[in-house]
C-alpha cells in the first residue's frame, strides 16, 4: 500500500468502513456488519489473508463503536467537530476575517484623551484645575457659613433686647405704681393679681 492510499484509509470514518450513510439506522449498521464480516473474516475469505484480517478488525472496531448509542453520539460529535476545523483549515488565511471574535473590542474613544474625571458631560480638565475649584468652593462655604451663623446670632440679639426692653418698662412700670400707691392699694393690687392667676389656671 502506497503514501496516497493510507492517507486516503487513514480519512475514512467508521461509517466508511462499513459502507452505510451517517444517518443509518442501528438495523442498518448490523446488517452491514454481519454482511462484511463473512466476505472479510480471516477463516472464510480469499486473498491476502494479512489484509482481510486488518480490514476484519477495522470493521469490528466500527462496529463496537456504532452500535451503542452512547460511543456512537460521542463519535458523531467528534466528527462534527473535525469537519469544522477542516473547513476552516481549507479557508486559510480568510478565515481570520469570517471567524467573530467577541472579545476583540474596538475602542471608540481617544487613546490619549489627557487627565479627567470621566463624569459624562463635562469637559476634560487638569487635575490642578479640579483641585482648584474643591478649594474655591471650601473657602465659599465656609465665608458662607460664618456669615449665616453671625446673622443668625444677631436676629437673636436683637430678639433678646427687645424682650430684655419690654421686661425692663413692665418692671419700671410696676415701681412707678407702687411708688405712687398707698400702701393699702399696693396690698389690693397684689392680691388681685394672686385672684387672676389662680383663676387663669
């Protein structure tokens, strides 16, 4: 057997060596085998009795593959996937541009787009210039917040006088009447205000 003839044995599937399609039912691949067993089987055959014999135990071999399901849908898989490396060994070089790469991400951006901070919509700028505005806002803030807390502090003074003002004319008030009062009124003035007060309550 030359170079040529075992390259082209050596591509024959299983179902090759027993002559059936690849879709052949198990009722087929047993009659095939029983078939080729009695024309290739070492006691029965005429010929070059090492050739049957190879040729026997090939057919053998595809038979106990085949004809259990299991070996025979992991054997169909492997060839499923063989053929399609094949394809692509056959495309060559341009198979590299029919092959999707799903990983290979093209950028949309610039390579070099400089210091930023990514927030969308705002223009890139230095890292000094943000740092510059942080600062400028601090300083804002707290100018604004100084002044917040002494206009604050002065409304409550001034809430404070005036209800110091108003304390002090009732107190200048009350001396004025008991200063000019009778000491008998000044008895009946605090008693009633005593009646008031319990009665308010």
């Amino acid at each position: 057997m030359d170079k040529g003839n075992e390259t082209k044995q050596s591509e024959k599937t299983l179902y090759d060596v027993l002559k059936v399609p690849n879709d052949c039912s198990d009722k087929e691949i047993r009659n095939a085998y029983v078939q080729l067993s009695k024309q290739y089987h070492p006691d029965t055959s005429k010929g070059s009795s090492q050739d049957h014999t190879a040729h026997f135990l090939k057919i053998s071999e595809a038979y106990q593959t085949l004809s259990k399901p299991k070996l025979r849908r992991e054997y169909d898989e492997l060839l499923k996937a063989a053929s399609q490396s094949m394809r692509i060994i056959e495309v060559g070089k341009s198979a590299k541009t029919i092959i999707h790469r799903p990983w290979e991400i093209k950028p949309d951006y610039d390579p070099n787009p400089g210091p930023y901070y990514g927030i969308n919509g705002m223009r890139r700028t230095t890292n000094f210039k943000v740092a510059a505005a942080i600062i400028f806002l601090g300083i804002a803030g707290g100018i604004f917040g100084f002044f917040s807390v002494r206009h604050s502090f002065a409304i409550n003074q001034e809430r404070l006088d005036e209800i110091s003002a108003k304390a002090s004319a009732h107190h200048q008030r009350i001396r004025t009447e008991v200063n000019n009062s009778t000491r008998e009124e000044n008895i009946r003035r605090f008693v009633e205000r005593i009646q008031a007060n319990q009665s308010d309550r």
